[in-house]
C-alpha cells in the first residue's frame, strides 16, 4: 500500500466535514431572519439592553463585572477540578507535586484578590 492509500480516508473525512461545514453555514445564512423582534431585542437574563445599529455596537460602553464573575466561577472551578485529584494522589507525589500544587492555589489566591478588590464580590 502506498501512503496515499493509508491517507486517503482521512482526507476524504476532512473534504466531507469541510463541505458539510459550508453548506450548513451558508443554509443557515441564507434562511435566518435578518430583522429583529421585540421578543429578541428585550434584555435576556445577563440584564444587558441589546446593542444598537451595527456601527455602534462594537463601541457600546456596558459593565465589567459581567466578565470578573466569569473569572471568578472559572477560578473556584479549576480550583476544585485540580483539588480532588492532588489530594488522592498526596502521598505518592513527593515534594515536588506539593509545592506545584501550592503554586497553582498561589496563583488562584492572586486572581482571587484581584477580583475582591476590583468589588466582583458586593451585590448590588
């Protein structure tokens, strides 16, 4: 068998998926609702008023703390997720697995920090 054998199903997976990807972009471009209702344009639950006119939108001032809430569930949930496994595997990971593990929480404790003084944490 010559290579081109060997690699031919997987070039012909990709030409597959990258014509089915196309097609199914330019279906959905070509049938979507261009228009706006009053149902889409109402604030849904992130409570942000939709964006203006095209021009615009990119330039629209809107609050920050939206995103310091999105680090701060990312900092509490990477901090978890490497949390069980570090203390399952404690005993056999020496000296060095510890003080990897205390610079990880070092660095989590940091962004942590950040966000309580940028006041992520005040309900408003």
């Amino acid at each position: 068998m010559s290579v081109a054998t060997n690699y031919f199903p997987i070039f012909l997976f990709l030409m597959i998926s990258f014509g089915l990807s196309v097609f199914l972009i330019a279906l959905s471009f070509l049938r979507s609702k261009r228009k706006g209702y009053a149902e889409k344009l109402s604030p849904y639950e992130c409570g942000f008023d939709t964006f203006d006119a095209p021009p615009t939108n990119a330039r629209a001032p809107f609050d920050a703390r939206f995103y310091l809430v999105a680090i701060l569930f990312i900092i509490f949930d990477l901090e978890i997720a490497f949390l069980f496994p570090f203390a399952v595997s404690l005993p056999s990971i020496g000296l060095f697995g510890f003080l990897s593990m205390m610079f990880f929480l070092f660095v989590l404790t940091v962004g942590f920090i950040y966000e309580w003084k940028k006041g992520a944490l005040d309900w408003h």
